[in-house]
C-alpha cells in the first residue's frame, strides 16, 4: 500500500524479548528450544511484515537478544537497539519510545556551564543523534552494547531549576511513533498500513488484541506525549489514558491477524488459521504434530470485528490474562 503525501510517516517500535524461556506457556508440550524457534520466528515475522509497510519509515527493535541483533543486521529500514537501564516490557518500550522521538525530533540539550570544554558539547549532541549506536568492538566479540549517551528524558527534564535550553535539530521530519507486539504471526504489512492509516485520525490510539483486554499496537502521532499502557488489562489503561479504540471506532480497519498474539497452542491454531508469515509456518511444519496444529482451521474468534455485533469489540473489563500485552 503506498503511502498518502499528507499521511504521517511511522517509526514502528517492537519490543522483543529474550527468547530463552519464551513462550513457557506452549510447554511442556515444547520444549525451550522449541520454544525459541517460535518466538524467534514470530517476531521475524512480525517485524517483516512491519518495514514492508508503505507508512512505515523505520522499525525500531529493542532488544537484547544476540540472535535478533545477528538476523536482522544491515536489514533495510530496520534498526536494533539494546535494551537501558532496567529491563522489562514497559522499561524496553519505553526505552523505544525515547530513541524514536530523539531520532526525528528536537532534541533539547542542558546548557554547560561557560566553563565546560567544547569537545563535551559536541560528544552530546552526536550520541544523542545516534542513541543506538552499537560498541564495534563489543559486537564483534558476539555482544551488542548501547555506547553512553545522554538519554532523551534526562536531556528534556535537566537543568530544570535554571531553566536553559540549547536547541539541537536530530534532523529528519518527525515521525509518527507506533508500538507493536512482536508476536503477531499473522499480520501482513496490509493490515498494519490500514491501522495505521485509521491511527493517524487521532492524537493517540490503540488496537486491542483478539480477547479485547490487551494491546496489540499503540500509537502516538508526531509531537503528542506517548506514555504506552502495555501490562495486565492494558486496553482498559489505554481506553482511561485517553487513547482512541481503534477497534470500536474503526473495526474495518483493524484486521484479525493484526489482533492475534501468540501464546498458546490455541492461540497459534487460530494464527494459522488466518494464514501466517514464511518463518512461523516453517517452524510449525518441523513441529508436526507436536501440538495438534495440522486439522482443520481454527475458527473465527468471537470478537474479531467482521464477526462481531455492535458493541462487543471488547472483552468485559478485568479479564485480561496476558501480562505481556
């Protein structure tokens, strides 16, 4: 789908987890490195399918995994960055949220005292246009390290008492930012274009995941403070935060496979019944019949939105069960 001249460009945030111990509630039917190979492929998946968008200028992955930062290494359009300061879901998209905005937008540097070297000045203000710059040599010893820099919320809250701001263009057109789930098999580039497009209409907004109490993507268009509600009932903490649902307002444009993390069996049957990326049906053709994956296709989950009656795009509130959406 090609992109409108008046349509936002997006910088698309993926958050992907350390593949050991993912996906623990496929075992003991699968083992760890079963496992892995699901989720490593899930989120390949997902992340093509993200930067062959037509509204997508970047994807931004943080991440700590090595085998994601090897795969997806001099990937056009698609930018790994380690995980800062604490971990966890909402610290890493978070951390995303940072790193996008700083890459697009003004970034605000404190004021040095007068008595400051030059050079310091000038160290800043690189590292902050390149917040995910990788240490070479740390790469190349098989490990990938964020090098110091100044971080876009201590740059924009410092100095707060004497209330001096140095102007410092990052360069580019801000973009719109997005956050994704990375475990979304089934979504094509197609269905991410139409959400996006519907997203753009409003200052922020979100898409439920198929049970309707988790987020599947969460948007914020350029210049409006994004603070992401990912976490246990995040739909509910969206819809509160003042995010536009997407899925009761715009359901024709929210497809299925956009709706449809992974992490279960039951859920990966339903995945492949609305068809899943390359990488994903690869893994569950070795799977065989290990979890019972091959009869039949899943059927159509009660709240997908072409199902639907008015009213019941969403879940009842607090029964939400996935803590990671």
């Amino acid at each position: 789908m090609s992109r409108r001249a008046d349509a936002p460009g997006w910088t698309v945030v993926v958050p992907v987890k350390s593949l050991t111990g993912a996906k623990t509630r496929l075992a003991p039917e699968l083992g760890p490195a079963e496992r892995a190979a699901l989720a490593r492929a899930f989120a390949l998946d997902t992340i093509d399918a993200a930067r062959a968008a037509g509204g997508v200028r970047r994807v931004l992955v943080v991440s700590d995994e090595p085998v994601v930062e090897r795969e997806l290494r001099g990937v056009a359009g698609v930018d790994v960055v380690p995980e800062f300061g604490p971990r966890g879901l909402a610290a890493a998209i978070a951390h995303g949220i940072a790193v996008a905005r700083a890459a697009g937008t003004p970034v605000l540097l404190p004021s040095l005292p007068s008595t400051a070297p030059a050079i310091e000045t000038s160290q800043m203000q690189a590292e902050a246009r390149h917040p995910g710059r990788f240490d070479e040599e740390a790469r190349a010893g098989g490990r990938f390290e964020a090098q110091p820099h100044v971080e876009t919320s201590q740059m924009q809250g410092a100095d707060r008492h004497s209330g001096r701001f140095d102007e410092e263009p990052a360069g580019g057109a801000p973009d719109a930012v997005a956050v994704l789930l990375g475990d979304l098999p089934a979504m094509t580039s197609a269905h991410l274009d139409a959400a996006l497009e519907a997203a753009a209409r409003h200052p922020l907004a979100f898409a439920a995941d198929a049970e309707g109490t988790g987020t599947a993507l969460a948007t914020a268009l350029a210049g409006v403070p994004f603070t992401a509600h990912f976490g246990p009932d995040s739909a509910a903490h969206h819809r509160a935060a003042g995010f536009a649902d997407l899925v009761a307002l715009e359901p024709g444009a929210i497809a299925p496979g956009l709706r449809r993390d992974v992490d279960t069996a039951g859920e990966l049957r339903e995945a492949i019944g609305l068809g899943v990326r390359d990488r994903t049906a690869e893994v569950v053709r070795a799977l065989g019949d290990r979890l019972d994956l091959a009869d039949g296709v899943a059927p159509r989950h009660p709240l997908d939105p072409s199902t639907a009656p008015t009213g019941a795009a969403t879940a009842p509130h607090g029964a939400d069960r996935k803590a990671a959406s």
